[in-house]
C-alpha cells in the first residue's frame, strides 16, 4: 500500500523551519544595514543600501584573528581535553568495580544540576591563588571534567561485549591497555556525541573568559564582540557592526554542525542508555 504523506504535517515542518531560520536571516540582514539604521529601523529585515564594509569595519575595531585563535585554542583544547578524561573516567565507572563506585557516581550526576555561575566565585579564588588568571590554563583546566560526557562514555562502555575484554586479559593487558587499545577505538559515537556537543559549548561561551581574562591579548571572540557596542563611548551604537562580528562569529560553528551533524545523529542513536 502506497503511504501518503500527511500535508498539515509538511506545513507543521515549514513554519517550523522558518521560525528556525528567520534569526539568521536578520542577523545577514542587520549585519548589512548602517549603524544608524540598524538602530532606527530594527523592525526591517532587508536593508535600504547594503553595507558589506561592516564586516571589514568589524576587524579594524577589536583583534578579530588574535581573539578567534584564543577561541580556537580555547574550544580544542578543552574539547580533545574532555573527551580524553570523560573516557576514562567513564571507563572507570563502566567497568572497574571499586568500593562506592556507583556512589561516587551519582554523586558526579547530582553535578549536573549546579549551574557552573555557581562556581565563579570559588574558582576565580582558587585560579587567582595559582596564578592562572589571564592564561591559557584558567580557561582550559577547569573546563576539563565534564559530568554529562562521563556519563555518555559510561554508558557506551556498559553496552560493549564483556567477551572482548576477557580475550584481551587472557593475553596479559591490563585496564590501561584494555582501554587505549579496546574500549577508547570503539568509542567513536561517544567521543563524536561530546565533541560536537562541547566544541559548540566552548565556542560560545561567553561567562568564563570574560571573569578569567583580563588583557586584550588574552581575549575571545565572544568577549572581542562586547567591545563592538560600547553604549555612551561612542557617539552612536554600533549595532550593525556587532551582528556582523556575530555572523563572523556563527561560520566556524555552523560549518562544524553541518560537517558533524549525521555523525552526530548515528553516535545519539548508538549511544544507549543500558544501565
């Protein structure tokens, strides 16, 4: 039988693909407009006289290429960062079997509900006692545990057959070997689940270097855009110059999603949630 598809369901998708991409839209539209038109006529969509100068404007007012490698290195470090450290710890969870493991675990879930805001303060003192603040570190290390990650790789290594494990202990491996050459290979769906779901996260992140950095050289590019609308120190607000940077801003992202986005399905399909 011949199955037809529903039409009020195809037009439920349209308008909701349109709500989706109607932000972008703008964005590309005020990035285009003049400053003082951006201001006067928010509401329009299409500029009256495009103005692609913005987005050479745009790098002659903060370090775009210095604050975009901060971003960079920032984002990939603490992405290859997390995912080596959540696939142990999520190894550990899975598959040693220790006194209060599942304590302990639940006590990294329960984490899951403390926004990290919370942890500005203790953490700014604690960065500030080692000399990390305005470094590479203070935006890096505290970045690295993860409890949602541990809890995807702990789940993907419940789901792997106990047999392979058992024929690498036969021949002499221990958990380390078991792990680097077993366990962390197989956990491709896993790693690709964090890394996009990180590597979006660090990106945008806006809270963290903008309390753990203080000098222009140590900026990213989301604390660069702040300084593109400075309010009463200029003369009138700069808005069509800060969605410029913001579409500038938006390309490395978009461009990781459309490149890890099937990888990213498959790895949520593969990942179960055996417990």
């Amino acid at each position: 039988m011949r199955n037809k598809s529903n039409p009020f369901i195809f037009v439920i998708l349209v308008v909701m693909a349109l709500v989706f991409v109607f932000p972008f839209v703008y964005l590309i539209g005020g990035s285009l407009k003049s400053n003082q038109e951006a201001l006067t006529s928010p509401a329009t969509v299409i500029p009256s006289q495009p103005h692609f100068e913005n987005y050479v404007d745009v790098t002659k007012v903060i370090n775009l290429p210095l604050m975009t490698l901060n971003s960079s290195i920032m984002t990939f470090s603490v992405t290859f960062g997390q995912i080596l450290v959540s696939a142990l710890a999520g190894y550990a969870f899975a598959r040693i079997k220790f006194i209060g493991r599942d304590l302990v675990f639940l006590v990294f879930l329960a984490t899951l509900i403390v926004p990290f805001e919370v942890l500005f303060v203790p953490l700014y003192l604690m960065l500030s006692k080692w000399g990390w603040i305005d470094t590479y570190w203070a935006l890096i290390i505290p970045s690295l545990g993860n409890p949602f990650a541990i809890f995807m790789f702990r789940q993907f290594f419940i789901t792997v057959p106990q047999e392979l494990e058992e024929a690498m202990t036969l021949d002499g491996a221990g958990y380390l070997r078991i792990f680097w050459n077993l366990m962390l290979p197989l956990s491709g769906p896993a790693a690709a689940s964090v890394f996009i779901l990180t590597w979006l996260g660090e990106w945008s992140t806006l809270l963290k270097p903008m309390l753990f950095t203080t000098s222009d050289t140590m900026r990213t590019l989301q604390v660069g855009l702040q300084f593109l609308n400075r309010g009463s120190q200029v003369s009138t607000p700069t808005i069509a110059w800060l969605m410029a940077g913001i579409a500038l801003a938006s390309v490395p992202a978009i461009v990781m999603f459309l490149i890890l986005q099937k990888r990213f399905v498959e790895s949520i399909a593969a990942t179960g949630l055996k417990g």
